[in-house]
C-alpha cells in the first residue's frame, strides 16, 4: 500500500513536469485549502503547502487577483491558468521551475511578477505579451546573460536580478528608460558597467558582493537617491550627488561629513537671518535674500565674522540668490518605485532596504540580503534568501 502511493506520486510529479499536461489523479488536499479555494477572496495564499502541482481548481477562480504559490514543488503550472485574466500579482518563489511556464505570458494583466530563487538560465519570448509589468523578480537563478527579452516591457521599473552569474550587461541597456531600481547583487562584476551611468533614471541602483576594485563618479546620474556597493573591493566611495544615500565601505564617513557641511551652511544661513533683522533689512527665505541690498549685508556680515567656513557660506549663498545653485536637502519624495498598491510589503509600491543600521524608506521594494521574510499584504509569511536586501 505504501510502496503503490509512493508510485502514484511519482506518477503524478512526471505527468507535471511538462507545460499543459493535467495530472491524472490529484492528490488530496492539504488541511484548509479547500476552505480558501472556496472563500472568494481575491487574494489566495497556497505558499510552503508542499504541492508538486497547482490544484485545477485554481484555473476556475475567476475573480483572483493576487495568487502566492511560494515554497513549493512546481516544476511548472497547469495551461488552466491563463484563463485567470484578472490577475495582477503572481508569486511562484522557491520552487523548480527550470523554464517559465508559457501560460503565464497571457496573463496580460499582471504587474508584477516573483520568479525568484527557481532554476531559470533564460526567459521566453513571449514574455513580451506582459505589457503592464512593472516588477520583476528573478534573483536567485543562474542566468548568466542579461535577458534581452526584458527590452520588450516597455513599463517596466523595479528589475531584481541578483544573485545570479552574470559578468557584463550589454551596450544597449540604456533602452530600459522606464526603469527606476536595478538590483545586481551577487554577480560576477569585475568591473562597474558603464552603460549604467547612460541609466540617467535610476534611482535605486545596488551591485553589492561583486568584485568591483573602483567606482567612476556617479554624479550624472541626477535621479539616483539609493547607491549600495558593499561587499567590494573598492577602497573609496564613489562620488555622488548630495540627496544620494550610500551604502557600503568608508559610507558611513562621507555621510558623516556631509551632514557637517549642511549643518554649517544652515548656522551660516540662520546667522544671517538674525543679522539681517537687527539690521532691518527684508526677511530671509531659506536664506536665500530676497534683494539686491541684501547681499551687501550678506558681505559685511562675512567680513566681521572672518571665518573661512562661513565665507565659503557666503559664496554658496550668493549663487543660491543668484539662481545657480539650490541648497542641498535629505527629504525624499520618492519617485514611483512601486512595489504594491497597498501597503509596505513583499510586494509593495513602498520600499524598504534593510542593511545594518540603515533604513531606507522611499515607494517600492522591500528586500533583505539575509535569511528574508517575505510579508504579503493578506498577513501571510514566507521567508526566503536574499542579500541584505
């Protein structure tokens, strides 16, 4: 008895293991998924349930939206499935696909898409028919060529590739424009690919645990807010704008003594404030002054004072008055980075890098780079591995 429903198992995983075959016999199902698979919520969790194959019924439900299938055992997923038009989020993490299943390229609805930590080396064609894709996740595979097939995805921003064996990226990559957060993490970078500093709308840009000895100035890429290199062995930081957060090797340094330059120019600017009212001259603005006799009571003030920091804020406050410069900020909007429309989770519009003893916090992705909890928006929990994402 034993030996024949082992059998039967075997039986059932190799009728599975190729795309569009239906298993002759189901297995029976796990304590509490016919009570989900007949709630009518759009939202269905079946991760970490030890399924070889997704139960049929699953092509029936009609109104999901949201379906997380993670830690399990598919090798790929039942033609059934394509009939779920009205599904936005799909998440088949931790399991052993070796191809993506052609089904899910009619999924045309999808936005965002979680294929991490399967054995994928590439991805079809007819990925191009993922038209409203906007989030990729294929970390964690062995792809060891960027897929082209990704040029094809016109509205796609968050692309999470790390952890796989990539070397270079090719020439064209600029092509991506809608792309606002690249994750190359745990690659096989010797040296920092200089189509990135063409990506002029990046704004979150990772190459963690590479082997990168130097970084060139980042600066001309104005839309960059987060730049983690840690795990290199470069020697220096990069140079970066001002509003760009760093992480990794002598960051913490640089921050440091970045915000000692904003906190002088802010006691210069409110100085001159004070000294401009005793005065009686107009109010000042951020200090910036709002006219011409302004500045020749920005001048004396410099004089008296004689500090050579606080003449170096004169200087920046004249060109700020006249319109060559603005002073710097640390508040980020964040730009759309999204991740999910509903809250800070595995699959969110906000984002949320944790490295140690930093927080960052903008609109799209949350990733960790150790052993990872991912967090759905329905309060269920997977973990998984990542990078200190």
């Amino acid at each position: 008895m034993g030996n024949s429903s082992r059998k039967g198992e075997g039986e059932e995983e190799e009728e599975g293991g190729k795309d569009g075959e239906e298993a002759v016999v189901e297995a029976e199902l796990p304590l509490g998924v016919e009570e989900l698979l007949e709630s009518g919520d759009p939202v269905l969790d079946l991760s970490y349930r030890k399924f070889k194959r997704l139960p049929s019924r699953v092509c029936g439900l009609m109104h999901l939206e949201k379906l997380y299938v993670c830690g399990n055992s598919l090798r790929t997923l039942p033609v059934g499935i394509s009939q779920l038009h009205g599904l936005r989020i799909l998440a088949l993490d931790f399991n052993k696909m070796e191809d993506v299943p052609l089904a899910i390229c009619q999924l045309t609805n999808l936005t965002r898409l979680y294929l991490g930590s399967n054995r994928l080396m590439s991805l079809p064609p007819e990925l191009r028919n993922l038209q409203s894709l906007r989030c990729l996740w294929v970390e964690s595979n062995y792809f060891q060529r960027f897929p082209r097939e990704l040029y094809k995805l016109p509205h796609l921003k968050s692309l999470q590739i790390g952890d796989n064996r990539l070397k270079t990226l090719p020439p064209d990559l600029w092509r991506m424009e809608a792309l606002r957060g690249l994750w190359l993490y745990g690659n096989r970078f010797d040296t920092f690919p200089k189509v990135l500093l063409r990506m002029e709308n990046l704004e979150i840009l990772d190459l963690d645990r590479n082997k990168i000895s130097e970084f060139p100035s980042l600066k001309r890429l104005r839309s960059l807010r987060l730049f983690s290199y840690d795990h290199n062995p470069s020697k220096d930081p990069p140079k970066v704008g001002e509003e760009v957060l760093l992480v990794g090797e002598g960051a913490a340094e640089l921050l440091e003594a970045r915000e000692a330059r904003k906190e002088r120019r802010r006691k210069a600017a409110e100085k001159e404030a004070e000294e401009l009212a005793l005065a009686g001259e107009e109010p000042v603005i951020h200090g910036i002054l709002k006219n011409s006799s302004s500045k020749q009571a920005t001048a004396e003030a410099a004089v008296t004072v004689g500090d050579a920091d606080v003449k170096e804020e004169e200087t920046l406050v004249k060109e700020e008055e006249e319109g060559e410069v603005e002073l710097p900020f640390t508040d980020y909007d964040g730009a759309e980075l999204e991740y999910d429309e509903e809250g800070v989770e595995y699959e969110t519009e906000e984002l949320i890098c944790e490295g140690e003893g930093f927080e960052y916090e903008g609109e799209e992705l949350e990733y960790e780079r150790t052993q990872m909890d991912y967090e759905y928006d329905d309060g269920t929990r997977g973990t998984g591995h990542g990078e200190t994402r």
